[in-house]
C-alpha cells in the first residue's frame, strides 16, 4: 500500500470521525438547566438548541437520556447545544406542565420553536442528527413524493446548478444522517432532494433497485441546456455514507476533462488523491479536436471511477513509443506511468475497472486488516508461510511410508549394508520443509517399482541427533545415496518425488560408464545401454578418449563422479576411439551428445581438460537451444545470466513457430540471449507472470523480451507482426537501439519482513536511558522501534501519536468535534486542509 | 605450538627437578574427569592428580546417608540423547554411549555407591591420565616470560614430589566442612562423622545445625525414632521448588517440613549460629543458652550459675535439653595450599565458601588458573547448576574451549548456515540442546550474523559473562550483528517466599510470552557485540545489557517447542524483523513467479530453488496451499474482471470465489513491504 494511499484513507478516516464525531467521554456533553425560567432567558438569538423538559424526578426516560446525551457532541459539531430542563414540582407552564411535553424533544431557533420532535421519533444518535438537520436544513433539503415533484426541481435547476438526489429507505437512519450531513456542507452549492419513495427509486434508476438500501444520484444539471432533456446522471456507486458521499461529491465538482502540459509523473489531481486512477489521452496539435472529444466521452464514462486528462504531447517531451496514445496513472506511488497502444476507448474502461477491481480487493483487505488491528494485534499470528501451513494442514493424513525403512542409532549401519544403494532422507518431524520433502519422498517407491537393489530409508534427526551429526547432516531435509565401499552422494538436486527417483535410477550405473565396445558405445548413444536405463528417456552424453588423452581422461571421470545422478555419462577409450569420434567428426578427446528427442549425434571437441571446465561444459551442453521452461528446469538457464525471449503460449506450441525461433536461437552469435517458450497449459502459473506484466492476459502467444538480469524491463513483441526470425531480429535491433519502451518492469523490491514482530522490549520494562553508555545509538532512545525496522507497524503508530494529536488540535480549531478522535486515525498532513473545507 | 614445544623443551632440561605438564587438573571428581576427558579428546599433554587412590574420593563419604538427589530419569520417550541428558544429572559428558548413568543404575535417586563405581568407569574406559595417591598440598608460581601466562604453576605433592604445567584447572570441589565456634561446640558432632544408624538415635532429642539438604538428611534417617528434632539456622528454608535452584531443600529431603507443620513435635528455627551457646549439665544434656549469658559470667562457676534464656523468658522455644547436637553446615573450598602469590581469595557475602573467579572461571588473582566443578560454583551461586554435575559438565567443556582458542589457536566450535536455516537452527537447539536448558541463564548459544545476513555462523554454549569478550575469547568475529540464544525462568517468579502454584501462572499465548514463568527460551538480539561498560551497566536482574531486541518463546509445558504457530511464527518474524528480510518457505511455483516478475528473491528462492533445491511439494500440499490461499491456483485461467459480471453462470461464480481469495492473498504474499 503506497503512503499516498494509506494517506488518503486515513484522511477521510478522520473526517468522518471530525463530522460524526462518535462521541467519548469528556469533552462536551449535556447541558444541564436548573429551570424553563433560566433555559428561556438564555437563549441568544441565532443559536439553536434542542431542549426537552424532565421533571426533577424522572421516570423512566432513562435509554432516550443516553441516546440525547450521546448526540450532544455530534450536535454541537453542527452548533445545536443540548440542553435538559429540570422543570421544579410546581412549574405548570406550557413545557414542564403538560404530560404530553415531558415525551418530547424541542428544537429552538433563538426562543423561535423550529420543530418538536415525539421522542419515540429519537431512538439513536443517528435519528436524533438526522431528524434534527433536517429541520434546521428545511430550505436546502428538498423533500420530494412524486416523480412530478421531482423533475420539477430539475427543470428549474437547468443551467443554474447541480442537483444531489438522494433515496433512503426511511428517515433517522445511518444513511439519511449521511446525507444530511453531506448536506449540511454541501447544501449552499447543490440543491439536494430526499425522498423515501420506493417509487421514485425505480423511476430514477436503470434495473431493479434493491428498495432497502439508500441510493443517491448526482443530476449535472449546471451544464444541461437542453430543456426537453433530463439531467445527466452519476450514480454513487459505493453504500451511502458521509465518506462515499462526500467523495462522490468532490469528485463530480472536478473538471471533467484536465488539460495538462507537464511531465505526467508530477501531475496530481483529486482523482489520485482519492485514491483513483488517473487516464491521460496523449493528444497531439493535428488531433486535439478528436482527442479532445474522446477524452469528454471517456470521462463520462468513467466518471466517479477515474480522471481524464488531455496531455499534449508536442509540449511535454515524453521519452515513450511514438505509437502510444493512453496513459495509466494508478495512484500507488512508486507505480510507474503504464504506457499503452489502445485501439477503443472500450479498452480503456475494462483496463480501468480492472484496476479498481484489484483496488477494491486489497482496500477490502485493508480494512478488515483495520479492523482486526482494533480487535487483536493484526495478523501476525497468522501463518504465511505457504509451506508450514500446507504441511500443517496435512499433518492429518497418515502418509504412506510402508516401503521406506526407519533407521536409527541402532540399525543404521547394519541396514546399509543389506542392499547395493541405500537412500537415506535426513528429515526433522518439527520442521516443515523436510515434512513436505517426505511427502515427495513417499511417492518415489511407486516411480521406482521394479528397480532392485535400492533401499529407501529415512531418519529422524530430531530423534537421532548423535547420528545426524555423525552423517554431517547440518541441515534439514538432507538426501545421501550410500552405495557399499563407496563415499555417500548427498542429493542435489529439485525436492520432487520425479526428480529424485531420476535421479536414483540414474545413479545406479557408475557414471561415467565404461563402454567396453564400439557396439556398445553405439547402443549406449541410441539409449538401449545399458538396459536398465533404456526405459528412461535421458540425453546420453559419451566421453571419447584416446589412450593419450589420459589426462582430460580423468577430468571426465572426476566430472562423472561430480554430476552422477543428473546426467547420464559413458566413456569411450578402446583403441578404436578414434574410429568412433570421426564418425562424427570430431577427435578425441570429444564429447558426442545424444539429446533424448531427436537421438541425433553431435561431436563436440573438448579442449579444456580441468575438472570444472568439464563439469561447466557438461552442464552447458546439456542445454536446449530452444527450451520449453518449467519450474524445474528455469533455475539451469537463470544460471547463464542472460536475458530471456520468451514465447508464452496457450499450450504447445505450432510447427512455425519451433521452427522460427529454432532459428532465430541458432543463428544468434554467442547466444546473447535465452531463446524458450512457455507452455501455459503445463505450467499455469505463467499466466500470474503475464497478469503481472500487462495487468491482463495479452492475447496468446506472446514473445516477450524480459531483462531478468539487468534492469528487469519486460518487452512485447508487436503482436500485429508474426513470430518470424526476421521481424524478431529487426525489433530486436529497435529495442537494442532502445526505440521500444518497455511494457513493464520487474519490480525492484525488497523482501521485507511480511509483517512485524511482538515487541516484547517494549512491553518489558521501560528503558532506563542513563544505563545507555551511547546516547545515540541505544534502543532506549526509540523505544517503540522495532527490530531492524523501518517497516514496523507499532512503530508509526506509537511514535507519532503525540505529533498528530497536537496538529489535529490546532488545525480544528474549538469545537469542532475532534475530541474523541483516535489520534492514530488523524493521519499526517493533508486531513487538517480536508476537514476545514467540509 | 611453538612455544609449547619450547616450553616443553625446557622442562625436559629441568626434568630432575620437576615433571613438565601443560595442564595440571587438581582433583579426580566429576569436574576433573570431565576437564580430563576434554583434553584427552584434544590430544593435550595433561595429568589429573587425586589424592585418593580411586576417583570421586568424595562420593565415597557424601553424602552420609548415600542417596544422591540427582535424578537419573530412565525414560522420556524420547530417544533424543542430547534431550535426554536434560533429565540425567549424573552423566559426564563423553562420547561413549556406554558411559551414561542409567546403565549403572535403575534408581531415580541413585545411590552414592555408584557413582564411585561410574566414575572409576569413566576414568578407566577413556583411559584418562590420572595419577592417584598424589595429594597437591602446596602450589606456588614460578614468573617466567615464555610461559603462557607470563609465569608456571609448581605443585608440590606429599611426597615433596614437584610438578610444573602451563594451565591450572582446579576441581577440588568444596570439602572443608564448614564449622561455626562458640561456647560449647565442642559438643557438637559433625556431618561427616555421625553415625547414620537409626538405632543410635533411639528416644533421643536432637538438635541439628544447618538447614541445608545435609542437614535435612541426616533429619529424615532418624526422623522415625527420634523423640524430636528440632533445626536451627540463620535463615529461612529455601525450598528447590520454588527458587527453581537445586541447591535448596529439595523435597525428596523434606520429610521434617510435613512433621513441623503437621505439629508432630519436630521444629525449625531461625537464628545466628554465632550468638549461640551450648552448656552441658550434669546428666550430659544440652542446653541451649546464649554466648552473651556466658560472656557476663564468672568462668569457674558450675553449670547452675549460668543463665539460661528460660530463666527470664518461661517458653523460650528451645529450653527443652538436647541429647545430641549435630553440625550440618555444608563444605567449603580449601584454600590453605595455594601460594599467597596465586591470590585465591574467598568470595564475598554468601559465596565466601568459593574462590573468587571471573565469569570466564579463571581466577582473579592468576592468570592461567581455572576453577572448575562445584568450586566454580560462585558465578551462579543460587541461580543456575554450576555446581552441580549436571550444570558443570558443560561449563567445564566452556573452559576447555576457551583454553583451545587461547593457547592452541583452535576457535570456538561453529558451524556456518545459511541464512534460510536461521529459524531452524535455534528451534533445534532450544529444544534439544541440554546445556542451555541445565545452565540457563550462564551458557548461551550464540549466532554470529555474515555481512549482509545472508549467512550465520552458530556457536553453542558460550558463558554469557564474557560476551563481551566473545571476539577475543572464541577467535570468531561479530561484526555484523548477534543473536544470544538462553534460557530464563519468569523475572519475578522463583523465590523463597513467592507463591509459585498461583492460579493462571502459566501463559499460553505466543503474545504475551515474556510473561512466561518457566523456563523458557529468551532470544537477544544485538547489532553490536556490548562492551564490558554496557554488561556491567546491565539492568538489575537482566543476565543481559537491554538488546536492539528480544524475543520469548512462550514456555510449554511439554518443553516441546516446535508448534508451527506459537512457538516457530512468532520466531520467525523476530528474526525477519532483526534482519529486515522475508524468511518464509516457498514452493518452487512461488519462486518461479518471483524471478520472473521481481529483480531480487526472498532468502528461501535464493539458496533454494536457484541452487536447484526447489521445494516442488506434492499434490496434496499445493492443494492445501491454494485453500489456505497462499499460494495462486493458475490452472483455472480465466480470471477477474475478464467478463462481464452478470455472464458467470452459479459454478462460476464459485469459481470465482476461490479464485478471489487466492488473489488477494497472494497481493498479500507478494507485496511483502509493510503499508
């Protein structure tokens, strides 16, 4: 949540509270008169008060005493006094004598009675606000019955000024106290028009009104000029309350179109103030005129949802495509300016109420966020770590590790030695990752049925420390392959049920295999040998030596030792070798690669012959030229720092296109790039990257360009050209030169603390400063921060309470209902400015 | 080494003279076979001498009445070895799984007779260096540059046989036994030589001096025939269970306690033994009166002219006569064979029993000269275990490391971790390490943070005393900030007269969990190391200076701390906040998002899934992810705002249901950055 926003929120936070004023104790509340003599004498001429008369005794009226008592604060905010009149035993007259009196409430203008009020008419605080501002605003609230009445109002407001309409259900309720209020403030400006006609409802809008909640329309009528036509309309979209309303109205007080002629980045109008987007129509001299109308038809459109502003583009020198004729303002700071090619202004309407939908989620999070803050701390006892709360909502299911042995001090050693391979997972019960690993690791027998001598095992390190430590198993979950007579492999690879069962087939042959002839060697590269292995498909990578080449010799072996389990590594050194190599036209010491797809054989010479160039070449080989990229395998080409182009596709992708890239990946120097695709039926969540870039899923397939290394910028590829290898290179070189802007970028973000942490010191005792030997630098100079923490939630809270507190009071001035506010709600500083306009 | 060699060079030029160790260890008791076993295990030139021809001399008296109250628990459930010595406080510390008590005995409260027969196994088995028969009775220093501390220890032994070592580690325990003198103690008989036959007690009234758990003992072997008992001593009884220190009575000892109160005759008393006096009479009873009586007396007179308090005030408590007073006052170190040069000083206050040590366990007349075992016992005297088997077993590996690092250039033992491991780490420890738990408060495990806190490097059970210190002492840096990992009981909980069974004195919640009372795991965190002026700056009843932060584990009952959601969450947002970093786990999915659409990655995609340790996870624990809405179900592509709202047919709008939560959720996940 940016600040802006977070600003925003609470400003209006706070004038809500500033207008509503929910009462607290202290501050103002009833006052009280000896007697009707003392009350009428004092009353000043332009004040008005509501008064109600009780003998010395009551009886009874006690729940209507709490309700007028807890209206006093609200009511003085709008200059009514409360008063209760003790009427003394004898007093007869016209107010204290009368039994009819005593059940009423009188509400005085100077010693002019305005209006008397039953007191069953006063049930809350809401009923006594409304009912009372209704009567006081009797000239600036219209009460209307028929839609006669009603468009009576709007034909003599034509031209003069705007008209708020408002339905509420019934009168004294929240919303009718909403609208009052609203009125109370705005009431000079826009005739306002209250009804509690269902009727008139269904009348004045489009498909069935639901007749129990409040409604409220805003009637341009200002501009109409029209006399046969009606008024246009904005409807409130959002339930009625002084908030939305008061929103509603400032937003339709708003210029309907803002002209602009700066840097986009700088400009600021209510809309983003309030939390809205902002869309700019880049507009330039020959098509002002056209813009200018569609930025007209667009702000109608989008009234009450976001701003329009017309940006002229031949005076502010925008560094964006040329072709870009939107831009997208969000009022989240930091957000950079989207710029976009739209073709319709239909688009720019879904892209908007996209956006507000999004913001509607999270602001609905937000408060229950809120509220939660007022009841508990927030929600850092709640688990966010997908991985421990998925683990610990399986914890139920009882897995089915019948075929994985249990090892322990006792048997461990014995157990080793009774199969060929044994495959031991150090895991810890308590700890969420190795109990998620296991459960991988329970589905590898079934992948495994059928292959002998391997025995799956596990341990406890939480039961078995002594053997953990021993086995240098330091941290959970671990893996080891112990084969007899040999040193334990420790697994290193993806934590998949499918990844380690490949990976402990694989590693049953020693790798690199020694092929003894060239019939084998050759079936080895078709994938038939060794036996065990042809049912697994695996790109087969041959080792060919000559009897000179001992040295790269070994650097194979030791290579093969290094990434046994992960690749699939035969040698060749007979004496035909050379034979063999020139086959493929390479000589020894060579390496012939047999990828799994195609078995086609490529001869690659080696002439580096340490042990981590070799296991780097392996590596690098290994690599597709045009990768379909998955979860598992993404990680191997991150590796190779480069930018990806990537083709995001629905599901496989077509002939054309393999071929295209194919192409395009082969015939690029030095490979300056990672050429791959996508598949988003197999590997859905890229659909959440795609979202991330372009808010919605552009149309499929999509060739993006993505930074992932440098500055992160994220490219589209215009998808009115065709994926060919030449209009990929041509735009290459554009975006190269830098012509193209990018259509998003990776965010740069931290990873901070999701959220913060009891702050057990400060709860503990206070700090006693003169134990600090360094003034400067102790926590007992900020006792509320916590730990490392600019992100502390208490920490804003708490620290800057006493600041707000004292701006709110200067800034309200007497009066003014801000007593009672909750100081951590007055927000920074724009609510002082905000509340002195209402 | 080189100086090792040089030093041992010239001790074999003097060899007529004296027999060159670098360690002599004083003292063949549980410390000294411990201290042994450490430098055995080191490879360390070293001797232990005992005067005892057998080793634990002092088991083979003490305690009289041979029930050890150290318990020797056989079962836990848990087959845990390093959590199972929580609960066996006889056991040294060796790797040998055959040297643990429980195989000596079955007993809760075993008998003293094998502890003897444990120890004798223990030297034996690990084939330590002891030479027996030699008692050390004098130990002077010889200054020399080139020695280690600047100067030699040289022992003499009753032979006028000499000795010369680098380092001295004194394990003498405590045996003096502790005697008070006023008129009349001439006919008190001490703890160490009354007879524990019952049947000498028989119809006899007896008076016991001292209200410690030998005194309380030797109550209970004769509590049955006894006409009565009374005890008296300066201060009230100190009860274990509510001080939480095990050197107070401890209830499998209390059998008075029920007779006092139940009005069975027996009593305890408080007043100083020093204002005492014992007067015997003509039949050879005891009567109790006090010095200043004595003192304004004419000495020549009989035993009827002495004034006893009764004369003047009728119900005096203890005008009953005594048939036999019996001195249980406990033990204390002895000094009288150190060279005044060593300047072993006794303690102040309540610690006077035991030299004056640093909390390093080095002495703080001499450098080189370390007190081990119950001697050492003054640097958490009536707080923690330090005197006891149980406790000293780790403070003496403590010291042997500390002496590793400064003479051998052998750093403190550590392992370095990953970051994403940080979490992990301490909850392994705080639950299974057994140092921590018996040493609360004293031994501390320490993480050191790696520049940019990508890294840690943990190290176990360091003295908290000398933190400040820890850079010199343990030859690992600090520069990037710690964490210090102990154990506390509740602030105001443990204490003689506190009422420690009050209702609702248990928390259960992970918020208020520095209110916890039991013991219970406290997590400092320091962005620098403190000084020496900050430790002794600290705030009364802090073991610590105030951290940048602290974090309790809220205590449980099962001492099982591994609940994802109060003990581990809470845990993990301490550190996240210390470090400003996000340590939550991620599927390979989420992190395969993140590196696509963020230029930096959490911890866990770091080291995890980009090292090609991607936690893929099974079906079953996505599903439950993407229900716990933490993780974005993809399959299902439509999304939001795609359609128009009024085409989505009922299942649809389920769907989109379940599609909602996980967006907003997953905003949640991902814009990690607090509003």
């Amino acid at each position: 949540m940016s600040a802006q926003k977070d600003r925003w929120v609470s400003s209006l936070v706070f004038l809500l509270f500033c207008a509503s004023s929910i009462p607290k104790c202290g501050g103002a509340s009833l006052q009280q008169e000896p007697s009707p003599q003392h009350y009428f004498s004092g009353l000043e001429a332009g004040k008005t008060s509501l008064a109600f008369f009780s003998p010395s005794v009551s009886r009874g009226a006690q729940p209507f005493l709490e309700q007028i008592e807890s209206s006093a604060e609200a009511l003085q905010d709008y200059g009514v006094s409360v008063v209760k009149v003790n009427c003394p035993k004898e007093d007869v007259s016209r107010y204290c004598g009368e039994e009819n009196a005593l059940r009423k409430a009188f509400l005085f203008r100077g010693n002019r009675l305005i209006r008397e009020f039953p007191t069953d008419a006063l049930f809350d605080v809401n009923s006594i606000v409304a009912n009372v501002l209704f009567a006081l605003l009797f000239n600036e609230v219209k009460y209307v019955e028929t839609l006669a009445d009603l468009e009576n109002i709007e034909n003599v407001l034509k031209g003069k000024s705007n008209m708020v309409f408002a339905y509420v259900p019934a009168t004294g309720t929240a919303e009718h106290r909403a609208v009052m209020e609203a009125a109370f403030v705005y009431g000079t400006m826009h005739q306002f028009v209250l009804t509690t006609e269902a009727a008139l409802l269904k009348a004045t809008s489009h498909d069935d009104p639901d007749v129990s909640s409040a409604w409220l329309l805003f009637c341009h009528c200002q501009q109409a000029t029209e006399a046969a036509q009606p008024c246009r309309r904005t409807a409130l979209a959002q339930p009625l309350t002084l908030l939305s309303i008061h929103r509603h109205l400032k937003l339709m007080g708003a210029p309907l179109v803002t002209e602009v002629a700066e840097d986009p980045e700088k400009i600021s109008t209510v809309h983003l103030q309030l939390g809205l987007p902002l869309v700019f129509i880049l507009s330039q001299k020959e098509t002002y005129e056209a813009d200018r109308r569609t930025a007209e038809f667009l702000a109608w459109q989008l009234l009450g949802k976001a701003g329009v502003a017309l940006l002229s583009r031949d005076l502010v020198d925008l560094n964006v495509l040329h072709r870009s004729n939107v831009a997208l303002k969000t009022p989240d700071e930091g957000m950079p300016i989207q710029y976009l090619v739209l073709e319709d202004t239909d688009e720019v309407i879904t892209l908007v109420e996209n956006k507000n939908k999004v913001k509607q989620i999270q602001e609905d999070e937000q408060e229950e966020e809120e509220e939660e803050d007022e009841k508990e701390n927030n929600n850092q006892d709640i688990q966010d770590d997908q991985v421990v709360e998925a683990v610990s909502r399986d914890k139920k299911r009882e897995l089915p590790l019948e075929q994985i042995l249990v090892l322990t001090e006792e048997n461990f050693h014995s157990s080793l030695s009774e199969a060929a391979r044994t495959v031991v997972l150090f895991y810890a019960s308590w700890e969420a990752v190795s109990l998620a690993v296991l459960r991988s690791y329970s589905e590898v027998p079934a992948h495994l049925k059928g292959t002998p001598g391997v025995l799956l095992a596990r341990v406890n390190c939480w039961d078995w420390p002594g053997l953990c430590s021993q086995e240098n198993v330091t941290q959970f979950p671990t893996i080891k392959i112990y084969r007899e007579g040999q040193q334990a492999v420790t697994y290193g690879g993806m934590w998949g049920a499918e990844e380690l069962s490949s990976f402990i087939l694989l590693s049953q042959v020693s790798c690199p295999l020694k092929l003894a002839t060239m019939d084998e060697a050759e079936g080895y590269l078709r994938g038939e040998f060794p036996s065990e292995l042809s049912p697994h498909q695996h790109t087969s990578l041959l080792g060919v030596f000559s009897s000179a080449t001992s040295e790269a010799r070994e650097a194979f072996e030791e290579a093969g030792n290094i990434l046994s389990g992960h690749v699939r590594m035969g040698m060749y050194f007979e004496d035909d070798a050379l034979a063999l190599s020139q086959k493929y036209s390479v000589s020894p010491p060579a390496l012939l690669l047999a990828r799994s797809g195609g078995r086609s054989v490529e001869g690659i010479s080696l002439s580096k012959h340490s042990v981590q160039d070799m296991v780097q070449r392996i590596r690098y080989e290994l690599l597709d030229i045009f990768p379909e990229i998955t979860v598992p395998n993404l990680p191997q080409y991150l590796q190779l720092g480069k930018p990806f182009l990537i083709l995001f596709s629905a599901g496989d992708i077509t002939q054309v296109e393999s071929k295209e890239m194919l192409k395009l990946a082969k015939g690029t120097p030095q490979q300056a790039f990672v050429a791959c695709w996508l598949n988003l039926k197999k590997t859905p969540v890229g659909y959440g990257i795609l979202r991330t870039y372009f808010s919605t899923t552009p149309s499929l397939p999509v060739l993006l360009w993505v930074n992932l290394h440098a500055g992160g910028q994220v490219f589209k590829f215009p998808s009115e050209q065709s994926i060919t290898e030449m209009n990929i290179l041509s735009w290459l070189e554009k975006l190269q030169a830098g012509l193209e802007i990018p259509s998003s970028t990776l965010s740069e973000e931290d990873w901070k603390p999701p959220l913060p942490a009891y702050d057990f010191l400060q709860m503990m005792e206070p700090p006693v400063p003169e134990l600090s030997p360094h003034p400067g630098d102790t926590p007992a100079q900020h006792p509320p921060k916590s730990p490392g923490g600019d992100t502390a939630r208490g920490d804003t809270a708490t620290r800057e309470e006493p600041s707000q507190e004292s701006t709110a009071e200067e800034v309200g001035g007497p009066g003014r209902g801000l007593r009672g506010t909750a100081p951590r709600l007055a927000a920074r500083d724009k609510q002082g400015k905000r509340h002195s306009e209402l | 080494l080189g100086l090792a060699l040089y030093a041992s060079s010239l001790c074999a030029a003097s060899a007529a003279t004296f027999l060159y160790h670098d360690y002599c260890v004083i003292g063949a008791g549980p410390a000294g076979l411990q201290a042994a076993y450490f430098l055995q295990q080191a490879g360390r030139d070293y001797v232990v001498f005992e005067r005892s021809h057998a080793p634990g001399s002092f088991f083979a008296l003490y305690p009289r009445h041979r029930k050890l109250i150290s318990i020797n628990k056989q079962y836990t459930g848990k087959s845990n070895s390093e959590f199972n010595l929580r609960h066996d406080w006889n056991s040294l510390l060796s790797h040998d799984r055959r040297l643990l008590f429980r195989h000596y005995s079955r007993d809760f409260f075993p008998d003293a007779d094998t502890m003897v027969r444990y120890l004798e196994d223990f030297a034996a088995l690990l084939k330590l260096r002891v030479q027996y028969n030699t008692a050390i009775i004098h130990v002077t220093l010889e200054k020399n540059e080139q020695a280690w501390n600047g100067h030699y220890f040289l022992l003499t032994d009753q032979d006028r046989k000499s000795y010369k070592c680098s380092s001295l580690l004194v394990a003498a325990g405590t045996w003096v036994p502790n005697v008070v003198n006023f008129p009349g103690s001439e006919y008190v008989e001490g703890y160490e030589t009354v007879s524990i036959n019952p049947e000498d007690f028989a119809g006899q009234t007896v008076l016991i001096l001292g209200r410690g758990n030998s005194a309380f003992e030797t109550a209970e072997n004769i509590l049955g025939v006894t006409n009565f008992i009374h005890m008296v001593s300066r201060s009230r009884v100190r009860l274990s269970w509510a001080t939480h220190y095990v050197g107070d009575l401890r209830a499998i000892n209390n059998g008075l306690l029920d007779t006092y109160q139940l009005k069975s005759l027996d009593g305890l008393l408080e007043g100083d033994l020093e204002d005492l006096a014992i007067v015997k009479d003509k039949k050879g009873k005891l009567h109790i009166t006090l010095r200043f009586y004595l003192e304004n007396r004419n000495i020549s007179a009989g035993i009827d002219s002495i004034t006893l308090p009764q004369d003047e005030l009728d119900n005096f408590a203890t005008r009953a006569p005594y048939d036999r007073v019996i001195r249980c006052l406990g033990w204390k170190f002895d000094f009288s064979i150190y060279n005044r040069s060593l300047r072993m000083m006794p303690g102040k206050g309540n610690i006077k029993k035991y030299p004056q040590i640093k909390p390093s366990y080095e002495s703080r007349g001499t450098r080189g000269l370390f007190v081990l075992g119950t001697a050492s016992h003054s640097v958490d005297f009536r707080k923690s275990a330090g005197g006891f088997i149980h406790g000293f077993r780790y403070t003496t590996r403590a010291v042997h490391r500390l002496l590793e690092n400064r003479h051998h250039g052998v750093p403190w033992p550590s392992t370095v971790y990953p970051i994403t491991q940080l979490t992990n780490s301490i909850i392994k420890r705080v639950n299974e390490a057994s140092g921590l738990y018996q040493m609360f408060s004293v031994l501390a495990d320490i993480i050191l943070l790696k520049e940019n806190a990508t890294a840690f490097e943990y190290l176990e059970e360091y003295p908290i005393g000398i933190l400040a210190e820890l850079e010199m002492q343990t030859g690992r840096k600090a520069r990037n900030g710690l964490f210090v990992i102990i154990m506390e009981y509740g602030r105001n909980f443990s204490g003689a007269d506190k009422d420690v069974f009050y209702y609702n004195r248990a928390v259960g919640e992970a918020q208020h969990a520095w209110q916890s009372n039991f013991l219970h795991p406290v997590i400092y965190y320091y962005k620098h190391l403190p000084t020496e002026r900050e430790m002794r700056l600290r705030p009364p009843d802090w073991p610590l200076p105030r951290p940048n932060a602290i974090h309790h584990i809220v205590e449980d009952f099962l001492t099982d701390w591994t609940a994802p959601n109060a003990h581990i969450l809470p845990l993990r947002r301490f550190l996240e906040n210390c470090l400003s970093t996000d340590l939550r786990n991620f599927f390979a999915e989420s992190c395969f998002l993140f590196a696509f659409t963020h230029q930096k990655l959490p911890p866990s995609c770091q080291q995890g899934y980009i090292r090609m340790q991607g936690l893929l996870g099974s079906q079953e624990l996505r599903r439950h992810a993407v229900q716990a809405g933490l993780l974005q179900d993809y399959t299902h592509t439509d999304f939001l705002g795609d359609r128009p709202p009024d085409s989505h047919d009922g299942s649809q709008e389920q769907l989109m249901r379940d599609h909602g939560i996980p967006v907003r959720s997953l905003q949640h996940l991902v814009n990690a950055k607090d509003e």
